[in-house]
C-alpha cells in the first residue's frame, strides 16, 4: 500500500475527509467543515509553552472567527484524556477556556493526510499547520510552521479576511492587503476591456496594474 506519512494537500485540493474524537465528541470532517468556513490547525503538543499561547489566541478570537462564519478546529498528536487535562489546566490558569474541537489524533491519521507530520522536524508530533477550508470544502490556504516558532494570528485573520473579501468581490489582494485597503482588479482579457479601463476611474500604474477601493 502507498506511504502516507508525507501526504502533502496542495491549495485547490478538497480537504481530505475523516472520522476523528474530539474534545466536543466524535466528528466526522466533512459533515463538521459543511457549508461554513473552517481552519483546521495542529500543534505538537498539549502541555508545551508555545502550543498553549497559540491555542489561547485562537480561543480569544472566538467572537471574530463566529462573525466570519468560521469554524476552528484544533489537533494534536496526544489522547482525548490529554486534551481534557490541558483544557482544565489552561482554564484554571488563565481562564481561557478551548470550546473549539481538538482531535485526538493518537494513531497520527489525520496528520499523515494533511502533511502535518514532517519526519526531518519530528516522527511524533505535528509541526504547527493552517489549513483555511471554504464553504465547499476546498483548501484555499496552507501555513505549515516549525516546532520552535508560534504562528502569527493577527496574519491568521489577515489572511482569512484577504480570502472572503477576494471571493465576495472577485478580486485580488495586494502585498500587505489590510481590510479597508485597495484591492486589484482583475487584469483585461480584451482589448476592449483595456480601453474601458483607461476610461474608469481606478487607480492604474498600466492596465495591468489597477486597483479600486470596495
Ligand atoms: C511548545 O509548544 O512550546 C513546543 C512544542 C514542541 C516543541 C517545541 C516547543
């Protein structure tokens, strides 16, 4: 049978479907990815410094990720009896407490179909991955992170934003996109459109390069 240890999802791939506890219950991906934006992430470990300020940040963005429709989902390479501790103990330090879903993913399954196992960082525990799903079920964006250095949430939700906004309004986001900011308008695909465009009111370096405010 083929070597899944390095399955690597690609961006436009559908996300790989599986059964899986949680600490919210049993799921199973496809149903609990359906019709809403999910980002599924891994880290290496509960009980470790860097894992813990990581899922602290997504739980405190709980309320900006509901007003996105996004679902979260965590993961990590330990037992459900694990995770529980790790909840409690977060809880009873900090008071932050991890509603979310962490799958327990003891056989490492799950992190075998999403690439989240790379060997030559570690053989047991999950580098730090952002998969960003979309409504239909396909991956639009991959992070993958080392185990050493903690993820960025404020580029998280940049990132996300940059995605909705793109899809809503059929257009691209610049370097350093922020909401508010300029987008780029698709390029002409005739030369009527390139002679339309010198007519409109973008904000052009050439025709290939336009940008309009939303
Ligand atoms: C951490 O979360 O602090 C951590 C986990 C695994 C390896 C290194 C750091």
């Amino acid at each position: 049978m083929e070597d899944q240890t390095y399955n690597m999802p690609r961006i436009g791939d559908m996300a790989p479907d599986f059964e899986s506890m949680t600490t919210t219950g049993k799921i199973r991906f496809s149903e609990y990815i359906k019709d809403s934006w999910t980002i599924l992430f891994s880290h290496p470990a509960d009980f470790t410094p860097v894992c813990t300020t990581e899922m602290s940040g997504f739980a405190l963005e709980k309320d900006f990720f509901a007003g996105r429709q996004t679902k979260l989902i965590g993961l990590s390479i330990d037992s459900i009896h694990a995770h529980i501790a790790w909840v409690n103990n977060v809880k009873k330090n900090t008071g932050v407490l991890f509603e979310f879903p962490i799958i327990a993913d003891i056989d490492m399954s799950v992190s075998k179909k999403y690439g989240m196992l790379q060997p030559g960082e570690s053989e047991t525990a999950a580098v730090r991955a952002v998969f960003f799903i979309d409504p239909k079920g396909k991956i639009r964006l991959i992070m993958y992170y080392p185990l050493n250095v903690g993820r960025n949430m404020d580029e998280i939700k940049r990132a996300l934003v940059a995605l909705q906004t793109a899809d809503e309004h059929k257009v691209s986001m610049p370097l350093d996109w922020r909401e508010g900011d300029q987008v780029i308008v698709s390029p002409p695909k005739t030369v009527a459109e390139m002679l339309d465009r010198e007519a409109s009111d973008y904000e052009m370096v050439d025709f290939y390069l336009a940008k309009r405010s939303l």
